[in-house]
C-alpha cells in the first residue's frame, strides 16, 4: 500500500492514477472512500488520462480538508463506456501519513 503525506494546513494532493495507454480516450469517474468501509467521501467525474514518460495516469485532486492521517482509503476508477455505463476499471489504494 502506498503512502500519502497529509500536512496539518488545508490543500490538495494530487493522486496519479496508472491506466493502460489503450485508455487514453475514455472518460472516467473516481470515488474516493475509506477502506474497506461504506460511505463515499469524494467523487470526480469526467476525469481524462494524460500521458506520461511510463504510461498514462488520471489525476485525481484531493483536498486535504476530507482525509484524516494514519487512515486507508481506496480510490475507485471506473470507465464510461459506449452505452453511458459504468465499468471498473481499478481499485488503487494508500494510507495517510503526517508531513
């Protein structure tokens, strides 16, 4: 699991989100909620990849203000597909470390 340092001030991190490159032209949603528990915190939708030096990422910005340190959460991916659909597309995790 990765590690995300939160500092005590209020501002946004910026999560990379690896996607295959054959993706690059879907639209996505991102939920970020904490894990393994119900209750969604945050939800980003239109959500396009960039590309990069080793692949493709979405950005997903979270602010601060919604995450607690020393906690799991889980930022579910999903894609729109053809028909105005949700697929899965990854489920990425982290935990919240003091900065």
């Amino acid at each position: 699991m990765s590690s995300v340092a939160v500092s005590s001030r209020p501002a946004l991190i910026e999560l990379e989100l690896p996607v295959a490159r054959a993706d690059m032209r879907k639209s996505f949603r991102a939920d970020l909620k904490p894990f393994m528990k119900d209750g969604e915190i945050l939800r980003e939708n239109l959500l396009h990849a960039k590309a990069t030096s080793s692949g493709a990422v979405v950005r997903f910005w979270v602010p601060t203000a919604v995450l607690e340190t020393n906690q799991d959460y889980a930022v579910d991916l999903r894609s729109w597909n053809a028909r105005g659909g949700l697929e899965e597309a990854e489920t990425y995790t982290f935990r919240t470390i003091a900065k």
